[in-house]
C-alpha cells in the first residue's frame, strides 16, 4: 500500500491547514519506525515499513499526482491512500471514501490526473473561511490556538485508522475512525 500525505514544502507551510496531510505521514512514519528511502526520482520523501511506502510528494500541492505517479509505478503499487485537507467539511472532522471528484482540490486533481479517481481518501475537515474569495489565504494559513490544541489528537486518530486500513476493510475502518463532530471550546 501506498500511504500519501498532501501538502507543500517548504518551512512557510509547515503548520498550514493545507498540510495536514504531511502531519499525519510526519506521526505515521514516528508511529511505524519507516526507513527513508533515497527518492531523489519520485520528487518526493519516501519511507518505507514492512511492505508498505509513506509518501510526501514535495512537487507543491498542484502537481502531487506527479511524485504519486512515480513511486507507485515503479514499485508496482495497487493500492493507494491519499490523506487531504478537505473543505467541505467542518474542521477536526475524518471521513474516509474510495473515488469520487476532487471538489476544487488541486491535489486532487492532480491524482486523479495520473492514477485515476480510484484510491482511498481520508478526508481530513478543515473548514471553510466566511467569504470564497479567501480560500487560498485560509488554507495556506496556520491553525488557530484552539484548533492547534486538538491537533494532535486529530492526527493520531487519522493514523490510527489508516493503520487499520493495512489490516481491515475500509468500510470497516470508516464505521470505527469517521468523526463528524467536533466542537471546538
């Protein structure tokens, strides 16, 4: 299985809404003990764990689907997961799908380009800012304090259920991890 993380590099985004994805593979790769493979080729930060590869693509957001494209043809991957901030749903939620359209997601939409909609989604709610005009500003900013304080609560949750997902069904893994509901204080 594939494992992939979306996000920018770059000190700038570290701590942005639009990278989750890179702190949930950043815990995973703590969690599991992965290796850092030399992947000088896949435009990306590759770790590997028993039969299983991490994967920070560090193309930007908009051309993920380059570095994704790359590691799992090379290593002949049939399965991917790809773990993304999400919009549409309202912050600290995590709902898990297989397929689907990319909603506006560049990310996405760079998968889906290279390898097709077919890949696992953990949907990761960040929600939305008041006006549309500010999406780019709000997913490029930090976290708020509050936010920041169930953070890393948040990502472990995310990587306990991808976790599972090496192990179970994903019906099974939605049914256990989906939250849909937070409350912030």
């Amino acid at each position: 299985m594939l494992i992939v993380g979306l996000g920018n590099p770059g000190p700038q985004y570290e701590h942005t809404r639009h990278n989750i994805g890179f702190m949930v593979i950043d815990e995973l790769v703590k969690r599991v003990n992965a290796q850092k493979l030399s992947s000088s080729s896949f435009n990306g930060e590759l770790f590997k764990f028993k039969n299983h590869f991490l994967l920070k693509p560090l193309t930007f957001m908009n051309l993920s689907g380059i570095s994704i494209a790359a590691v799992k043809s090379f290593y002949k991957i049939d399965e991917v997961v790809v773990i993304h901030d999400d919009l549409d749903l309202p912050f600290g939620t995590l709902r898990f799908k297989k397929g689907g359209g990319h909603g506006g997601h560049n990310g996405l939409k760079s998968t889906d380009e290279k390898i097709s909609r077919e890949y696992i989604r953990v949907r990761m709610g960040i929600g939305k800012p008041e006006y549309k005009g500010e999406v780019v500003s709000y997913v490029l900013s930090n976290f708020s304090k509050d936010e920041q304080e169930y953070l890393s609560k948040w990502i472990s949750s995310a990587c306990e259920a991808i976790e599972a997902l090496l192990e179970s069904s994903l019906e099974d893994v939605s049914a256990k991890y989906t939250i849909k509901k937070f409350q912030l204080k």
